[in-house]
C-alpha cells in the first residue's frame, strides 16, 4: 500500500465515526522495521483521542474505548485467541453495527464501534477473505543498514500540533468526501474486485480527493491507482478458490510415492505413470475424475468431463488441523462456477458430491497457456 494510502487514512481516522463505511488498518513487517514507531507517532498526532495498546484483549479493548470514537492503535498483534477475538469485534466496526453483550448483572451491554482501527504485528493472517477485504494493509520495510537511525522524528509538540491541522482539515472536508466516496462506490473497474476493497479504499480516496479538490475524474484515477498500483495486489482470491488451492496442496500417501492431490490428479489429467495408482489414491481421499451423465438434468453438462469431489470425506482426511477444519467444505466449494450437486460413488460409497465441470479448473492444474490435456474418465 502507498504512503498516499496512508496519508488518507489518517485524514479519515480523525472523522471515523462520520463514514457510512470504515476500513480497517493493518501494518506489518519484521523486526525493526519502524511499526512501533508509527504507532508511537499516530498517538501522539491523535493525542488524547488515542487509545494506544499491545497485545491487547477484545474485552479490554472494548471496556476502554466503549460507545466513544477514541481511536484504536493496536500494537503487537500477534496470533491467538484474543487476535480472533478482536478480528470477530472488528467485523462489526466497518457498518458500526451494535454488539450486544450478557453480563453478570443479568443486563444486556450494547456496544457501538465507529473505528478505523490500526493494528500491527509482524504478521495479520486473514483466514477468510471477508476480513481480508475489510483491511488495508500496509507492509513496513526494514531500511538498508547505512540508512537506519537516519530517519528525523518531529517532537511531541510538532506531531500534536500537525494532528490538530489534520483534524481541521478533515472537519472542513468530511462532508465532501462522504459525496465523492459514495460515487467511487458505483465505478466498475475491467478486473474484478472485491466490493469491501472498493468500499475501504473509497475512504481514503475520497478524503484525499476532497482536500485536493478534485473533479470526479480525477477522483476516480486516484481510485484506481491506490487499488491496483503497480500489481494486483487487491485482487483477492475467493475463499471457495483458496479452499480448492488448499485441498491440491495436501499431501497423500499413494503406492510409494508421496505426492500433493495436486500431483495425483495431474497423473490422471495427463495420463502418466501408473493412473490406477493414482484414480486409487484419489478416491480414498474422496476425489475421481468423471463424466457427467448422457442424460444429465443439465444438457450443457452431459458426458462433459468433470472433477467429482465427496466434500465430507476431503473433510475428514485432507483438511483435519487446517484453517478449514470444522468449515463447511460443501457450502464454500458451491460457489465455485459451474459447481453442482449430483450423487456419485467414490471408492464403493455412493453419496452426495460436488461436481467441478473441467472449463472450471484450467486456471489451478492447467499448462502455461491455461490449456489441460485431459484424460479419459477412469471410474
């Protein structure tokens, strides 16, 4: 992400409770790399509004800043229970949907957060792409060894003072950029991004294009910019995509080899080494390469190729200790194009599959030129 990302969104922090959407902020990087020095910065350019805290709880986070628009800086936010916790609070921040709680007392606890929050860890691993979407994420880099200790930090009293002419700046546009961010929300870029990154990187857009005072296609060639950059980098993939990648990563034990799904089924796909060897070491995973039916209900599909994939029986041998344990395969593999739901039998049990038609699967085993050479149907 650009500095000129970053310079929006903390314009866009000092007025975070105003956005009808509120991204979320996550800086990483290595040992060194000057994480807690920004988070040390922004306090102080946020001053008394500043909530700054490491490895923090959920529930410590949320009794501090309560139903107020104190500004959250997250540092050390390293993986474990309270990361998740705090992922699954900042889910609801992004809309200010309210949270209501149990207590002790036997009265519900209602908690309203209006946050742009801004966590750092030398990683923040998103296990779904729903939360991914919801953060901007800024990757520090550690400066080469004659550059390090170079780097002029202004005093206390000049961050203050420069955070009290960003808020009056933000003040004086907020207005504006909630109009233009409302109208980057509708533009349809050629490749296809997610609805959440068009939504969280309309704010610091917006914001920067108010202050600049920008017209509405200059606003929307920022827009583009900060998205895209120089690679595709917001591009993500969908879970039912990741999930898929995931199960052609396992490793299975077949014959005596041992080799990822991924690599069995290419044996199959292109027809080499000992195939039955391989349709076997498939099945037991709950995998086969098929063909649709000739009478199929769908006469698109019928005796088109196809990868038949039991979702209960991947659950139980490819994803156990993984980050899809106790997922719905089923639900997620779904969505995938094309994906539908036929009985079939796999290794002498007949049930409920899902069927990946081959058109499907040419961008995950295909050859460079996307193409696959497929084999016969082996049952």
């Amino acid at each position: 992400t650009s500095p000129v990302v970053i310079a929006g969104l903390v314009f866009s922090t000092w007025v975070q409770s105003l956005w009808k959407w509120r991204p979320q902020v996550a800086v990483i990087g290595g040992s060194n790399t000057g994480k807690t020095t920004r988070f040390s910065m922004l306090s102080k350019i946020y001053s008394g509004l500043a909530v700054l805290s490491s490895g923090s709880s959920a529930a410590g986070i949320r009794q501090t800043i309560k139903n107020t628009s104190r500004i959250m800086l997250c540092d050390e936010f390293e993986d474990g229970k309270d990361r998740e916790d705090t992922m699954k609070m900042l889910r609801n921040a992004g809309r200010g949907i309210e949270n209501i709680k149990g207590s002790s007392g036997h009265k519900a606890i209602h908690f309203n957060m209006v946050q742009i929050a801004w966590v750092s860890g030398i990683e923040v691993y998103f296990k779904r792409e729903p939360d991914k979407n919801r953060f901007i994420t800024s990757e520090l880099i550690r400066p080469e060894e004659s550059d390090q200790g170079e780097l002029k930090i202004p005093s206390s009293d000049e961050l203050r003072i420069l955070g009290q002419k960003i808020l009056a700046i933000s003040i004086r546009y907020i207005q504006s950029a909630t109009d233009i961010a409302k109208k980057l929300r509708t533009i349809k870029f050629s490749k296809k991004v997610d609805d959440r990154v068009l939504e969280s990187y309309s704010i610091p857009t917006s914001m920067l294009s108010a202050i600049y005072g920008y017209g509405d296609s200059e606003s929307a060639s920022l827009f583009e910019e900060l998205i895209f950059g120089k690679d595709d980098e917001m591009i993500v993939s969908p879970d039912e995509e990741d999930l898929f990648e995931s199960i052609l990563g396992q490793i299975v034990i077949g014959g005596r080899e041992s080799l990822s799904v991924g690599q069995w089924l290419e044996k199959v796909v292109y027809n080499t080494g000992d195939v039955l060897v391989s349709v076997d070491t498939l099945a037991k995973v709950g995998i086969k390469w098929d063909v649709f039916d000739p009478t199929d209900e769908d006469s698109e599909l019928q005796n088109k190729n196809c990868l038949v994939l039991n979702y209960k029986q991947i659950e139980d041998h490819l994803l156990k200790g993984s980050k899809w344990n106790n997922q719905s395969v089923e639900q997620i593999l779904s969505r995938m194009k094309g994906a539908v739901k036929r009985r079939r039998r796999i290794a002498g049990q007949r049930a409920y599959c899902l069927c990946i038609p081959e058109s499907v699967l040419a961008k995950f085993i295909g050859d460079d030129d996307g193409k696959i050479g497929w084999s016969q149907s082996l049952s």
